[in-house]
C-alpha cells in the first residue's frame, strides 16, 4: 500500500464563480522508503499540492474542492484538528526552500530542535538526542554548534539543521520543498546526497519539489511534471531522463545545461507558466509548445497510461515527436 496516495486533488483559492483553481485533478502516489520528485517551473503548483498533504494551506483562501490525500490510509482531509496536530511531524515532515525564514533567528538551534523533539517524542528531548541528529546531518563539532543562532551559520548549514529537526520526530515522509534553492551548486549536490542517504539509512519516503531536471537523476525512482495545475507526465526516473515523452518535459531536459554542451546560452522555454484564471482552453501548453497542432487549443488532453508505468498528458507524444531527442532539435 502506498504510504501517500492523492487522488485527483482540486484546490481552490476562493470560493464561487471567481474561484481560482490552483491545482487540478491531481493524482499522485509514494511508495515507503522510495522517493517521488515534482517537478515544474515556478507556478505550476507543486508547492500548493505538496502544503495539502498536511493541511498547511490557510483555509480561507484555499479551499478543497474535490480529491481525495491518503497518508498511511487515512484520509488526511477528513482528520480532526488534534489528529492533525499529530501527523504533522510525526507522520509527514517538511524542508523548506528558505532556511533562513524557517528557522526562528532569536533562538539556539540546539533549542528549536528539543522544541521538535518534546512535541513528538518527549522521552528523547535531551541534548544528547540533538547532539546525535545534528551528527546525523553533517554537521561538524555538534556539541559546539548546538549553542549557535541561525546567523552563524552558512546557508547549507542552516538547511542541514532544518533537516534534523525534521528528523527528530522520525516521520515516515519526509516533503522536501526546493531544499537547494538559495544554495550554491556545491551546497545544492551535498544536500541532495545527504537526502539519498537520510532515505537509504531511515528507510523513509521522500517527496522532493524541484523546478530542476537536472537534480533529479541523484535521488528520484520515480518523476511526476507538473504545470498549470496539472501532472502532465509520470515515469520511471531513469526512463523519464532518457526519454521523455510530452514536450513540456521535453523543453525542461533541453534547459538543463550539459557538461560538454558548448552553447553560448542556455535554451528558454519561449513564453510564462499561465496565471491562476489565465489558463487556455484545450491544453494548458499549447502556446508555448514547438509542436502545437489546431486541435490543441480546442481539446484538454487527459492523462493516458501510454506505456507500463508511463502517463502522459499528450495525445501527440508519439507521432511526430522523435523520440529521445530534444524537443527543438532540427
């Protein structure tokens, strides 16, 4: 059974004829100890869809309108606020991409972390636990830096003790929203390596957003793209990288630079992620899409299973779209 199970999720912010639709008709699963990355330009809705796993979204304005999110079998949609108070932590933790703004500047980091501990497992509130979950991280004389601010340390750092005191309750889902973000590219690869290793040794499931590709072929087992509010490919993580299907993935491959690529600049994918009540009829990437027919912009394409384990939202995916190559190439 999977640990996280979202089916076909709507979230709106507002209510009646104005309500705008943030996410739509998502559907998403996680496996124990595996890993699921989301993946999309900023705006598609990952962050929104990855905040209701555990009902973090300030209600008004989001409003569930349809879906169902499954976490270890309960509805979490249908939990009463003591029970939530409980998986939140202790079930399903979460990374956020601003250490800095997440972690409370006015207070010892060793601190924050027994606040965590006491909340979910007050039996190992001791600073000898702190100790242990900060050695846990990587981060180098815990004993010394338990007494730190957040002002003291650098960026990775901040973000390693955000793990930790993620950790501290030992959540079966650890939710990682783009953890690298305001990391340098030496930070961003020790982080992600950090996660692989967390997972492999905990044996706790990661969800992991990320607006990079490029990031994803260290960690993932299995992809999710995301645009516009909705998933618009799944597979396999290794398959996804060496072939992907729809043109929007196919777009977000060819903006990843590469090692022996020689290009005096990096290809853009022409054109903005659509605003909330701005979508276009048909399918949602139409305008921006090099292979775009005129039916496109009439019909909205539903998610088909086009190959084992593979969901694509394209009804062009194999015609005349070559496959495995790049989504502009000549």
């Amino acid at each position: 059974m999977p640990l996280l199970e979202i089916r076909n999720l709507q979230i709106d912010f507002g209510r009646g004829p104005k309500a705008l639709r943030a996410v739509d008709g998502v559907s998403l699963s996680v496996e124990p100890g595996r890993t699921l990355c989301l993946v999309g330009e900023s705006g598609s809705g990952k962050s929104v869809t990855a905040l209701s796993i555990a009902r973090l979204l300030a209600s008004p304005p989001a409003v569930h309108a349809g879906g169902e999110i499954l976490l270890a079998g309960r509805d979490v949609l249908k939990l009463r606020p003591a029970d939530l108070r409980l998986i939140r932590g202790g079930l399903v933790s979460y990374v956020f991409q601003e250490p800095g703004a997440s972690l409370n500047p006015v207070f010892r980091i060793g601190n924050q972390i027994k606040e965590a501990l006491k909340l979910h497992r007050p039996e190992a509130a001791t600073e000898a636990e702190v100790v242990r979950l900060l050695k846990l991280v990587g981060i180098p004389a815990p004993e010394t830096r338990i007494r730190s601010y957040p002002h003291e340390l650098s960026g990775g750092m901040q973000q390693r003790v955000m793990i930790a005191m993620a950790l501290a309750p030992q959540p079966k889902l650890l939710v990682a929203d783009e953890p690298t973000t305001a990391l340098d590219v030496t930070i961003q690869a020790q982080i992600i390596e950090l996660l692989a290793r967390l997972r492999q040794q905990l044996g706790m499931a990661i969800l992991l957003i990320t607006h990079n590709l490029g990031i994803v072929g260290d960690i993932a087992d299995e992809v999710a793209v995301m645009y516009a509010g909705q998933i618009v490919e799944t597979a396999p993580a290794r398959e996804l990288l060496q072939r992907p299907l729809h043109p929007y993935t196919q777009a977000l491959m060819n903006s990843v630079p590469g090692l022996d690529s020689d290009a005096d600049r990096l290809t853009a994918i022409p054109g903005a992620v659509p605003r909330l009540g701005a979508f276009p009829k048909g399918c949602r990437f139409h305008p921006r899409c090099p292979r775009v027919r005129p039916e496109c912009s009439q019909t909205s394409p539903p998610l088909v299973e086009v190959e084992p384990k593979r969901w694509v939202r394209c009804p062009y995916w194999n015609s005349d779209m070559r496959r495995g190559k790049a989504w502009n190439d000549e």
